[in-house]
C-alpha cells in the first residue's frame, strides 16, 4: 500500500474517533447542576417552587399567537392564531406546551377548552408523573385556578400574590400574562402590545425578504443548471491541489484542537453555559479560532501560505467586491433548499421518538438572558466568527478534499457526492440534534455550490453570516 494511501486511511481514522469523541462530549463534560425542588409545591408557597418550566421555544410560539391575536382584533379575522393554539394543544405535545396552550386560550377568551385542555393535561401527568418537570401538577391546579378567575371574575378564584409570583417564577412570561389577563397590569400589557406588533412587522419583513430571495434564487438554480448542461459553469476546483495530502490532516486537527478546547472550556462553565457572558464566553469565541492554525499543516517545502490559502478558497476570485455581493445570491439560493430541508425535517419528526425529534440551540436562550454586551458578543460569534471558521473548515478544506477524492467520478456526482458528504457532517456537529441536520445540511449544501461555483470563500462566508445575522436579529427581537 503506497504511503499517500496510508496517510488518508490515517487522517480519516483521526477524523472519525474525533467525531466519536464529539458525539459523547455532553456525556464526559460536567453537567449543570439541577435545581428542580424535589419536594411537593404547596399553592401559595414560592419558597418551595420548582425550576422554570418553559423555554424560549415556548416562549417564541407564545408570543407569535399574541401578535397573531393582535392582527386578528385589526383584521376580524379569528383563525389566524387558532391553528398555532390547537398544535399546542395536541396530546403529543409535553404538559408544559400543553398549558402554555391553555394560557393562550384564555387570552383569547375561549375559557371552556382552556379549562378542557388543563383537566386532560393534569389527567395525563397524573397517570404517567415522569411526563412532567417535579412539581408541575401543583403549578398546572394554580394555572387553571387562574383561568377560571379569569372566566368568573365574582367566583372567589383570585389568586394570592405568592400564588401569582409562584406562576412567574416557574412559568415565566406566560405566568406573567396569565396574571395580567386577570388582573390588568398596565405595564405588561403596555410592554406586550408594544413587542406584539413589533413582532408582526418583523415577521412579515423576514418572510416578504425570504419569499423575494427565494424567487430569486430559484431562478439563478435553475440558470446554474442550465449552464451546467451547457457544460459552459466555471470550473474552478478543476485547478491541481499542492496540499492535497495535507487536506485531511488539516480537517483532523482542527477537529482535534476544537475538541480540546471545548473540554478546556468545560473546566470553566457547562456546555449550555458557555454561551452565558464573561469569561466563558470570551473562551468561546477563543476556541473557534484558535484551531485554525491546524491550516499550518497544509506547508511544506515549496508550498507557501499564499498556495495553502488558494487551496481552501482564501483568496478573492473575480474581485473582493464580486464575490461579496454575490453572497447575497449564494443566500437566496440557500431558500428553496431549505424548503426542501424542512420537509424532509417534517418527515423525519413524524418517524422519530419524542426524545430524538426535540430540537434546540442554547444560542436563543443565551440571547434572551444575555446582557446588551453578550448579545453583540454573541451576534459576532453567529454572524463573523463561526461563518468563517465554517466555510474555511467545511468549505474550505472538507469539501474541497471529497471532491479531489471523487474527481475521477466527473464533475456531477463529485460534487453532489463531496457536497452531501460535508454538509453532513457540518450539520451533525451543531447542537440542534438530528431533526435539524436536514436543514442545516441544505443551508450548507448551497454554500458548497457556491464553493463548486466560484472557487472563493468570501461570497460563502457572506451568505452564511447574513443568514446567521438575520436569525439572531429575530430571536433580539422576540426577546424584546
């Protein structure tokens, strides 16, 4: 066996015992302390309440159907939010989605299925206790001792000031309108009308710029493809690789560095805490850089960084400028792939278990607790950092070494091969889980054609950070 052969058996063995090892990280780091009561709630009584029951997740759903509520009281149109509640209240749902349901119900006044929906849900967790967070059947009787208040205001079901906090404390912002929708808090309801419309317009400018740069990129797809038959596409990968070899062992030790440095972290804060301001989160940003210098592997004699960096698309192709605002067309050729994503996702959440189908990002929750500098910290992280460590890592160097591995295929299935092989993996090792590697997986699929495409990172890293910008920006919003 030749001794290049040998080194790409090596790096890729490398490769995957660093993916093995990343797999079960959440297992070897420390885990945050739980701080669920294990002790029964008595109703009135906040010393003994549980942990927060909801998260941004809920919280997200909660405030869409107020803005939602809010347009309908414009519009006269009752169906626009009842679709939203009635999937929150599906029996697959877990109890705390479930009352969050039920909450929004009674703002919408329909008090008779709120009711229906809490006695089925205290039904269901009173039959299976482990469904529910400790304490959450005293929590539920006081939510819907609050409905019926809210149903009967001369029945005697107000609720005790220790009983309202003991709402706010586990429920959060659905325990704050729950109280408000009983008893008016002008400060809320100002806050909540406030944040309402501002996430309706918001809204509808993130998906009017959708549906336009979907179109958008649905015609240059279809361009691209005709161009490809054409056999007129440029071919910029076609150019002979002087680091090669090197690629694999490159992607290995930044896999490797990563690793490290995220159990070095660990030492300092929790995997969901090192999203959370100070040092943690400097450390962050510092261990998603520093493996780069894994690309000083790619020299060797003859080879200089200028060839190295013209290898994994470092340089400016037809132009800095260019390649920039072709970016933007990378992105909306992003869109209808990401439709294609989210069905397959779709799909997936009705064949998984509930425990593989749950989804989630500590990067909204950081967000929504995060002081104003974490959040511009954290907007740097989503928008500069993480896409051009990405598109130099997955781009760059990953996808770039599949398709010279599969070059003798021809030019097609390379790179739909190399492509589907690195989007994978790019998607695989966010913390999301597996219902959003589909989607992840066809975001970077398209920056792979735009790596296939152009040759230069720089409209890849573009269309990536505006992606993750405008995420960031709505969930700034939503947490307003």
């Amino acid at each position: 066996m030749s001794s290049p052969r040998i080194s790409l058996i090596a790096a890729w063995i490398a490769i995957l015992a660093c993916a093995g090892l990343w797999i079960s990280l959440d297992d070897l780091l420390p885990k945050e302390t739980e701080n669920a009561a294990t002790e029964p709630l008595e109703p009135g009584n906040a010393a003994l309440a549980p942990q927060m029951m909801v998260g941004f997740k809920e919280v997200f759903m909660g405030k869409v159907v107020v803005s939602l509520l809010s347009l309908e009281s414009v519009t006269q149109n009752k169906n626009l939010a009842g679709q939203q509640i009635s999937a929150l209240l599906s029996p697959t749902q877990p109890p705390v989605m479930v009352v969050c349901g039920a909450i929004l119900l009674t703002r919408a006044e329909d008090f008779t299925q709120a009711r229906s929906a809490m006695q089925e849900v205290i039904t269901r967790v009173e039959r299976d206790p482990t469904a529910a967070p400790p304490g959450f059947l005293e929590v539920a009787a006081l939510v819907d001792q609050g409905i019926l208040d809210v149903a009967e205001p001369a029945g005697h079901h107000e609720l005790s000031d220790a009983q309202q906090e003991t709402l706010e404390a586990t429920f959060g912002w659905f325990g704050e309108l729950l109280n408000s929708t009983g008893d008016s808090n002008p400060l809320f309801e100002a806050s909540l009308a406030s944040s309402a419309w501002t996430i309706a317009i918001a809204m509808g400018v993130f998906l009017s710029l959708a549906t336009i740069a979907g179109l958008w990129g649905f015609v240059w797809l279809v361009i691209l493809a005709v161009r490809s038959a054409e056999a007129t596409l440029a071919k910029p990968l076609a150019e002979p690789l002087s680091t090669a070899t090197r690629l694999p062992w490159i992607f290995a030790a930044w896999f490797a560095l990563t690793l490290l440095l995220s159990v070095g972290v660990a030492l300092i804060a929790t995997r969901a805490g090192r999203l959370h301001g100070g040092l943690p989160l400097f450390l962050q940003l510092a261990s998603m850089c520093l493996p780069l210098i894994a690309l000083a592997i790619g020299r060797r004699r003859g080879v200089s960084w200028k060839q190295v960096c013209h290898d994994v698309g470092l340089h400016c192709g037809r132009g800095f400028w260019r390649e920039f605002f072709y970016g933007f067309t990378v992105w909306a050729t992003a869109i209808p792939m990401l439709i294609v994503g989210a069905l397959i996702a779709f799909a997936l959440s009705l064949l998984l278990s509930k425990e593989l189908a749950d989804a989630g990002h500590p990067l909204p929750e950081a967000i929504v607790q995060g002081s104003t500098l974490t959040r511009i910290v954290l907007f740097f992280l989503a928008a500069v950092a993480a896409p051009i460590v990405e598109e130099i890592v997955f781009r760059g160097v990953l996808f770039r070494h599949l398709r010279d591995l599969s070059h003798t295929w021809g030019r097609g299935l390379s790179f739909v091969a190399a492509a589907l092989g690195s989007s994978f993996v790019f998607a695989a090792i966010h913390p999301q889980g597996i219902l959003f590697i589909p989607i992840l997986g066809a975001l970077a699929f398209a920056f792979c054609l735009a790596r296939e495409t152009r040759g230069s990172l720089i409209s890849c890293m573009v269309a990536h950070g505006f992606h993750n910008g405008l995420i960031v920006s709505f969930v700034v919003t939503l947490s307003s």
